[in-house]
C-alpha cells in the first residue's frame, strides 16, 4: 500500500515537471532556440548524482536519463541513433545501453566507412 502511495506520488511529480517542460519547450520555440540543452542536461545529471541516496549513481543517471530523454519527446524532439549491423548485434547493444529509450529511434545500418 505506501509502495502504492510513493508511485502515484512520483507519477504526480513526473506530470508536474511534464507541465514545466511543455511551457519551456514554448518558450524555446517562441525564441528559436535549440529543443536539446546538452549543457543544461549535463547539469541537471551532475546535481541528481551529487545527492546523498540509496541508489547507485549509475542507477540514478539512467533514470534521468530517461526521464531527460522522454522531456525532449514531449517538446517534440527525436534523437535518432545510427548504429552498425542489424538488430541484436553488439553496436546495436551498445546503442541501447549508452542512450536513453524515451524518444530515441534506433536505426541500422550496414554502412560502414573504415574511420
């Protein structure tokens, strides 16, 4: 039952930064400026993972991550992430592993240049 409670208040949490990106995203819309911050981001991940918690860092950054990733998607932005050989292969695994799953299309490709 509290498990219940924390998830419908994470849930509630999660809508109200929602709301907060949706009037952001307008915002940089109206100015013309670029839906992705990396700076901010990085920010963003660097303060999360300095607070004292039971969960691991890496456990942390994932989440936000994600919850970063899913931002962009409601300002309307798609990360697209090219990756060598099909499905199931080890770029493709570790696209899946370096990049955040919200608002990312993974795409193969068989071209491979020798850089």
């Amino acid at each position: 039952k509290k498990i219940d409670e924390i998830d419908d208040t994470i849930v509630d949490l999660l809508n109200k930064r929602a709301n907060a990106v949706i009037k952001i995203g307008n915002l940089k819309k109206s100015l013309n400026l670029e839906i992705s911050q990396p700076k901010r981001e990085e920010e963003i991940q660097d303060r999360i993972k300095s607070k004292t918690t039971i969960f691991k860092k890496k456990s942390l950054d994932a989440i936000w991550k994600e919850i970063i990733s899913a931002s962009k998607l409601i300002q309307g932005t798609i990360t697209k992430v090219g990756y060598l050989g099909p499905m199931g292969t080890f770029t493709h695994q570790a696209a899946l592993e370096f990049f955040a799953k919200a608002g990312t299309q993974f795409i193969p490709t068989m071209i491979y240049f020798g850089y």
